[in-house]
C-alpha cells in the first residue's frame, strides 16, 4: 500500500506543476564555435527603455565581436527593426564590413521581415538563442552591466544625458583589458594601444616611404601574433568557465514523445507570479536538439523550441 500511495502522490498533476524540483535539470554547457577572424561572427541586443534623454534617445543598440570583444553602443530613439537596421548599416557596416553571421534573440524586432531582408541583402546568417535563454549571448549581456556601471558613475540626477556619455563608456571599454583575451579589444582591432593625453610618448611617425613599409610590416606580424595569443586565450577561458558551469550538471535525457512540464517566465497581464503555477503543460516533446527541445503544446497548434534546463518529466 505505502508503494501505491507513493506512486499516486507522485503523480499527481497538481503536485507536478505546483511544487519545485529539487534539483532542477540542469544540462552540460555547449560551448560556442570560435571565430577566426574579427567581425566575422558578432552578437547584437537591445538595452532599454531607458531615461528619455534631451536628444530623444531611450534605447541602446550593442554590436559586439564575438572573437575580440570590440563593442559598439549606439543611442536609439526606439527599438523599432528600421531604426536598428539603419542604425546597423550606418555606425557597424560601413565602419567594420559586413558579419558573416549575427546572433541575436528571438525579439521580433531581429527576427522580423526588415532584418531578414537586410541579412539576406549582405548574406550575413542569422542565429537566434533559445527563448528566454540570454546566456546563450552572455557576452554582450555582461557588456550592458559594464556600459551601464559606467553610466551610473557620471549621469545627471534626472538620468537623461545618459546617451551623451555612452561613447566614452564604450571607449573605456574597448581599451580595458578583457578577462576572456587579455588584451584591450581595441588594441586587437587597431593594432595598438590609442593616443590619450596623458601619454609620456606619443608613437612616432613615418616620414619616408620605407619607414611605413616598414611600419605596415611590423603592424602585420604584431597583428597575427595577438590574434593568435587572443584567441587561444578565448578557447582557454571557454574551457575553464565550462568545467566551473558542469560542476553542478544535472542532465536528464529527453526523448521524442515524452510528457515534460515547461518553467513560466512570465504570467499574464493582471496575475501574480507568486500565486500561479510554476509550471505549465504537460506539453509533448517531438525534436531533441543538442540542449533544446522543440515541443507541441497540449492547447495551442504549432511547436516552439526551450532549453531543456526549463523542463521537467510528467508522470
């Protein structure tokens, strides 16, 4: 009797989707492709709504090399696609050529008809993480939490000059060593440290054809040599943050045709989290994908992809 009991609790519906896991799934980290070469593979996001400034500005777009870090931030008046579009073109484009490939999250206004017309245009690939998964771009992710330290330092009271000091924090960033390459992303980019003001020595300068051949040449090896120290530098880091991240692995195989519980993000509009259930379904699962489950909803058509750290087994 007492195993029937425990079986009939342990199925209980109610007890399934009301109750916390101990302990959750947590799955072994996939760690990311490197990229090669700078701006070949780059990570897009939007920061805001923020203070409307003077200017008209409430939104931050980040552009961010996946391979040396650089970081660009632009002051947005909205996130609407043809703001970010022209935004793309006119401050990352032009400035650093064409990505082959963008990752960004699954916000419409990234997936939408503007942007895939756009990445079809300059044949960039486009890569979105899984839903509610912003781990999958923590880079950039970690870039808004230095940009906006940066910003509380020096904005006014009213919080509404924040965009014209966005450029600087940007700068301070890119000449910042960065903990995954060790070195400044604009030193990687540019080939050497900036001029600033308070220099004992400025680099000289070239007055003779042969000295800027000479230059040119010295720029190149110490170009190859740093991307190389960078990028080995950038596989090590990935290593080393994957072995701390599975210390704590708790995977649970998913199969094609399994019942599974999905962990809510969000409620609707005029009900507390507090008070609703944890967990939704059970939904089907029909795909296994690396980490990611696509799954069919018991009550609405169609399918959407999860990570699987979301779900659990029904019984």
């Amino acid at each position: 009797m007492r195993r029937d009991i425990e079986n009939y609790v342990r199925k209980c519906a109610s007890c399934q989707r009301n109750k916390h896991t101990v302990p959750y799934t947590k799955m072994a980290m996939e760690v990311t492709d490197t990229p090669y070469a700078p701006f070949e593979k780059i990570s897009l996001d939007c920061m805001g709504p923020l203070p409307l400034t003077e200017q008209g500005n409430k939104s931050i777009l980040t552009y961010q090399d996946q391979l040396f870090k650089y970081l660009v931030a632009i002051a947005l008046p909205n996130q609407e696609a043809v703001t970010i579009a022209r935004a793309l073109v006119d401050n990352v484009i032009t400035v650093f050529g064409s990505p082959g490939s963008i990752l960004t999250d699954c916000a419409s206004n990234f997936t939408g008809e503007v942007m895939r017309h756009l990445c079809k245009l300059l044949r960039i690939s486009r890569v979105n993480t899984t839903p509610f998964r912003p781990q999958s771009n923590g880079s950039v992710e970690r870039s808004h939490a230095v940009i906006t330290e940066y910003l509380r330092h020096f904005i006014c009271h009213e919080q509404n000059d924040w965009d014209t000091l966005l450029p600087t924090a940007a700068f301070v960033y890119n000449t910042t060593p960065h903990t995954s390459t060790k070195y400044c992303p604009f030193e990687l980019v540019f080939g050497g440290k900036p001029s600033m003001p308070g220099l004992l020595q400025r680099r000289p300068s070239c007055s003779s054809y042969d000295e800027r051949e000479d230059f040119v040449s010295s720029l190149k090896e110490r170009l190859q040599y740093s991307h190389e120290v960078a990028r080995k530098a950038l596989l090590n880091s990935k290593e080393v943050f994957k072995r701390y991240y599975d210390q704590k692995e708790n995977t649970v195989t998913f199969r094609e045709g399994d019942l599974v519980l999905l962990l809510q993000q969000h409620v609707g509009r005029g009900r507390s989290k507090k008070l609703s259930s944890p967990w939704i379904g059970p939904n089907t699962v029909v795909e296994v994908t690396g980490v990611n489950c696509v799954l069919r909803s018991g009550t609405k058509r169609g399918t959407f992809k999860v990570h699987s750290n979301r779900l659990k087994l029904f019984n």
